[in-house]
C-alpha cells in the first residue's frame, strides 16, 4: 500500500452496529480514491489489450512477451484481470 493509500484509509472511519462493519468516507477521500482508480486503471489499460493478444493461455506465461525480458506474458494476463476486477 502506497503512503498515499495510508493516508485515505487513515480517514475513514468504521463504526459497526449489530455485528456489521460500517466505513464512513469523506467525499473528498473518496474523490481521491475514485481518481486513484482511474488512473491505475489508465495505465495498466494498454497491457491488458496487449494480454488479448496472448489469448487463451496455452502455458506460455513465463515467456518473454516481444524481445524483452522486462516483461512476461503473465503480466498482460495480470493486468487484464486487474481491468476486470478479478
């Protein structure tokens, strides 16, 4: 967790009443959180394309994805499932 995901946390507040948790968030906090997620979701959008190119997975997820050792297979995978909140 980022120190700035530990600082929106830090704001919430849970109360709980009759054995269920409850979070209350600042609309500023989530604003935040929302924004966060967009931009997470923005960058990891071109790997997850890129994973449907690898589509379905014949057990090449330790391969080298292009020329590069940077990045495998299951990275696209990793952030195509990120996408779809898996």
């Amino acid at each position: 967790m980022t120190d700035e995901l530990r600082k929106l946390a830090a704001a919430a507040t849970v109360a709980k009443e009759n054995g269920d948790e409850w979070v209350a968030i600042h609309p500023d906090t989530l604003l935040a959180i929302t924004a966060r997620v967009a931009e997470l979701e923005a960058a990891l959008k071109p790997f997850a394309e890129e994973a449907q190119r690898y589509e379905p997975d014949d057990g090449d997820s330790n391969m080298p994805a292009w020329s590069s050792n940077e990045f495998c297979i299951g990275h696209f995978r990793r952030a195509a499932a990120a996408m779809e909140g898996k």
